[in-house]
C-alpha cells in the first residue's frame, strides 16, 4: 500500500506556467490563429505535462497487459480462453497488430503478464515479457468478487512499478490490453462508475450477435447486483468486478502521471483502467491522452468521465495497444507544432489585421 | 487540352480483384474480424488503388500549391494579399505549418506557384519551387470571371503535369494550398455543384467576425449570381468562380489518379480542386483518400459530394498540406496492418466459434 499511497502523493496536475509559455509561442505562428487546432491544444498539453517547451517524444513504447478473466465462463466471449496465452506468444513474436501498428509509430512493445491462466514463465525466464502474475485469472465475477482487495492493489502497485521501471529510459507510453472477456468487467467498472445502466453501455466485444449481446447484459447486471462495488472507493470496484490486467493499466496511468509522462490511454479495457487511476488520483487524468474513440459504446461514457475529446475515430475495436500506438503520430506531430514552425516575426510574414 | 483528355482517358477505378485479394487476406488476421476498422478500409482501398498487396508508401510528397485571388479587393480575408508570396519563402525556409509536419510524416513538400501576385522567379530559378504560374493572380470574381477557360484548362494540365513529373519517384502524394482569400472561390465551387446555398458553406476561414463572414456571403453570391457558372461543366466553374492553384490541384488529383497513386486530399481548398477533377472524371475519386474534416461548415458537403469519410477531425483549418502529412501516418499504418500482421494460421491462434 505504501508504493500506491506514496505514488499518489507525488501526482499534481499539468503545470500552468509551462501551458502558458507554450500558450505564448503558439499564439505568435506564422499562420492564422489556432488554426491547427486540436494539435496545438495537445502542445499545450506537452508542455504542461513535461514541464518543457522541447517536451521529448523520441522514445516511445507501447505496454500491453495480459490477464485472464473467470466471468468466460458465462459465455461472454466468442473467443476461448487459450486466446490469451496464444496472443501473449504472437506480441512476443512480432505477429500482432500492436507490433504493426508500433512499429510504424517508432514505438516498442512492452508486455507484462498480470494475470494470465496459463504458464507463460518461459516466457518470462527470457525476459521477453515482464512477470507481474498476480494470479492465474480472476474469479468468476457473476458468482463473487474478481479479486481479494490485497490483489487489487498489488494489481495496481505492479502497474505503478512497471511504469517507474520503464521511465527513466521512455518518454512517451501507451497502455494497451490482452484478455478474452475483458470487455466485460470493462463494461461493469464504467456502469458502476458513470451510474449508468449496463444496457446502455454493454457492446459486442469481439463480436457477439444479439442473443449473446443479451446475455452479457444480463451477467454484467448480476455481477453488480451481487457483488456491490462502491463507486466511492475505486480499490473496492476493481477487487469486485475488475480484472488483473485492468489494475495493472490504472497503476500504469499513476506511475506515469507521478513521474509527468504523457501517457496515451487505448481502447475500451484500457480506459477503464484509467477511469479506477482518476477515481484514485483526480489529478492523473492532467497526464491522459485519449488515443481514440472504439466501436464499444460505453467508451464515450468513459471519456465524458475523464473529461477527454479522443484523437481519433477510426471504428477500431482491437485493443492491444493499438489506437495507442496509432495516436503517437499525432502527439509528435503536436510536439513538432510547438518547436518546429516560425512565428510570424521569425518569417517575416505579414500578419492579420486587429 | 490533349494533355487533359489524354490523362481522363487513363483513369479506371480501383481494381475489384486486388481489393477482393486484401480482404481475403484481412479476413484472416489473428483477431476479431475487421477490428482495425478504418485502417482495414483503407487498406483494400491501398491495394485496389496500387494492384499490390505491398502497396508502396515509402517515399511521400505533399504538394502545395500557390495562388492569389482578385476577389480580396472586396475584403474577404483577414490578411493582406502580400501573405501568399510571404508563406511560399516561409515554405522554401522549412518554417511553416506544412514543413514541421511533413518532416513528422517523412514527407518532401514541393512548392508550385500556379498564380502568385508576385515574382517569385528567383525561387524558380533556383530550383526551390516549380514555376507553373498561368497568371499573377485571378481577376475579382465579384466583377466578373476569375479566368478564362483557357487559362482553367491551362492550371488543371499544369498540375497534371507537377504528378506526371513526380510520378516516378513517389509513392503516396498530399496535396496543400496557400492563397489568400482562396475560401471565397472554393466556397463558390461547393455552393454550385451541389447546389447548395452559399449561406450553409460559407465560413469564417482565417478568421472573420460575423459582419466580416455576412459580407463574405454576399460577395460570394454576388460572383455566382454575375458568372452564372455551369454546375454541368467544370471547367466552367473553375474559370467563372476558381483559382489557379485550385485548378492545379484538380490537375494533380487527375494525374495521381491516372497514375494509380494514392492522394491524400486535404483541407477545404484541396477538396474544391478534388471536387473539380471528380466532376471531370469520376473514378478519380478512386484514388482520393479524404485526410480531415476542417472547421469550414462546407467541407462536410464537399466530403459528402466525393463519397468520402475524412480520417481525422482536429479542427483543423490551416490547408498548406497539412491535414494531409498528419493523415499519412495513417496511411503507413494501413499499409502495416495489411502486410505485417500474421494469420490466425501464421500465429497458431485459435479463432472465434463460427
């Protein structure tokens, strides 16, 4: 508990001196004012983070958490449970659409297993992923709680220490996701959250027809009628309807937001995870970009909590790290917005009529 | 005019068979079905365009091209006429808006002075720009036609001419523009072609206030009303109510699309031009990959003309390009997503139940 308590100590917000001396150069372009928009309300972002009006963007990775979840159980998934051990293989591999996309972004892929029901210590024993098991998959959500509290927060803690591990050497993350019937949990930790009701925010997952979409709704409404998460205490929602891989993403989020890294939050599974960091430390969500928006439809929901406008909207559905490592493109292009364009001064441009 | 009907005759649609040769091999990879979403689409669109299922994205140009525009003697824009010529030295010093985010997008940038009301015979002369200039500037399009029609086909065969020239050394093109006041005749040509009132397309461009946008409006419906332009021809539209640099860029769509080359069309003025080679030939818009939706209200019509979604939404409303240079990274990663992701074969991962 001391590492999660002292992590959120060190958390404060964006820097507001830094935002306006970025504030300052931007509104001096040579080019019509704001007029790139959304990539200048990013710059602001860098530097109100990294403290830097050269915030540094070079080093970029990707971490992907694995974990598996009992609620498969309930049928809730299209994909069997082997999936996840087998998709833990293909990033270590190369092979999947996280190694693609990441390595088009310039970005490394990390991956950490939290929580996968399957041994994948070879694996580990190499060091190709990082061993941060905290059981071999959670509880059966339908019929009691994922996890113990203690595992809730180890779960978060191994997050936080994957983050501080990797800091020193990465200057801008992404988090991504493994985990067959992860959209699951997702759905219940946001419906409890947001107050809202599961229908609303329940989707196909991976691919689920009507009749399976009806009764994941159902197993969702039976995990939070037996299981009663407290809204006010994220610990306590992600002990009783989270996952492994879910906390070790919001520890991820307050390991970078202790330490003002930009980190670009994913999909569906990785958003909840940075809703249980912000109810955790309200101050994190200053160092959260929001990658894009998914096909799952409570992700708008998700976002509205977070008070973040995604990047993109490409009806991505994947996961993995993927709408991360996608967006790293636009958060270098927002740097480059900041240190590389003159002002109409530097120019010699003409500027517009007051 | 031959160089025009020549380059229309060589233009076919996208290839059904290599479409249909990606999606098998989309349909495929190790995850949920279509989970990439958007870069999936573009991916077949990639293949169809380059008959590849290795489609060349390697070597990227944006081109941006100038021109000025006599309707800024009725106080259209906020800037003074001085800025076109201004912003191509800033373009040629690597200091604009288009510069930093082409070099993010490991982009060249090739500057065309279609029209500039300046001479730029030095930078010519040196290399630095290509000198297709058709005349210092178009005539007040509120007091009559902008050119005559010799000189539109002359702009639209001089931008084929910019890709028939380039061709052979890129694989993927953006296209960019600089020339103030160049939204008053774009929005002309969104208004007449789809017939849509001027009142519903017209925006603030730079940055007009709301006296400044109503008198924009009338300016605009004043050049309609006196040109009478012919939705029917496009050549017309392009003479009564264009500008150079839009008839360039109409002429650059045209000769990437009949060399099969994906071009990334971006802001409000690119897509007037996109516009004008689509209603030359319509299966240009085969190879025309819409980059973003800017701020101006009648890009969504001109979008909508075309068939096509934008990428990205980032309140963008500078032009020069670089809607297009942010969304080629998209394009890359499209392209990875088709060549780099394995099978659930290749991957030895279980699939979905059928």
């Amino acid at each position: 508990m001391a590492l999660l308590a002292d992590t959120v100590a060190k958390i404060s917000g964006q820097d507001e001196e830094w935002r306006a001396k970025a504030k300052a150069r931007l509104d001096q372009l040579a080019l019509p004012h704001w007029s790139l928009g959304r990539l200048m309300d990013l710059a602001l972002d860098l530097a109100g983070m990294t403290r830097s009006m050269e915030p540094a963007v070079d080093r970029r990775v990707v971490v992907t958490m694995a974990g598996d979840h009992g609620v498969v159980a309930e049928g809730v998934s299209r994909f069997p449970q082997d999936v996840t051990p087998q998709m833990v293989h293909n990033f270590v591999n190369g092979g999947a659409g996280i190694n693609a996309l990441a390595r088009q972004a310039g970005a490394k892929v990390v991956v950490v297993d939290m929580g996968v029901a399957a041994d994948l210590g070879e694996l580990a024993a190499s060091g190709r992923i990082i061993d941060r098991k905290v059981a071999p998959g959670t509880a059966n959500i339908a019929a009691g709680p994922a996890m113990g509290r203690e595992e809730a927060v180890a779960a978060i803690e191994a997050g936080i220490d994957v983050a501080l591990g990797l800091v020193d050497e990465v200057d801008i993350f992404g988090t991504g996701d493994m985990g067959i019937g992860n959209t699951t949990p997702s759905t219940a930790i946001v419906a409890c959250l947001c107050g809202c009701g599961v229908a609303e925010v329940t989707g196909r997952g991976t691919g689920l027809d009507d009749g399976q979409l009806a009764h994941k709704i159902k197993v969702i409404e039976t995990a939070l009628d037996l299981n009663r998460p407290d809204p006010a205490d994220p610990v306590d929602v992600l002990a009783k309807v989270g996952g492994f891989e879910i906390g070790g993403l919001a520890g991820l989020v307050l390991g970078c937001a202790a330490a003002r890294k930009p980190v670009l939050v994913d999909g569906f599974i990785s958003t909840a995870g940075a809703m249980i960091a912000r109810a955790i430390a309200p101050a994190a969500a200053d160092f959260i970009i929001a990658a894009h928006r998914s096909v799952e439809p409570g992700h708008r929901r998700m976002h509205e909590y977070l008070g973040k406008d995604p990047l993109l909207d490409l009806n991505l559905r994947l996961g993995e790290g993927t709408g991360a490592a996608v967006a790293m493109n636009l958060v270098v292009a927002a740097r480059a917005v900041l240190t590389d364009i003159a002002t109409f001064e530097e120019a010699m441009v003409s500027g517009a009529d007051k």
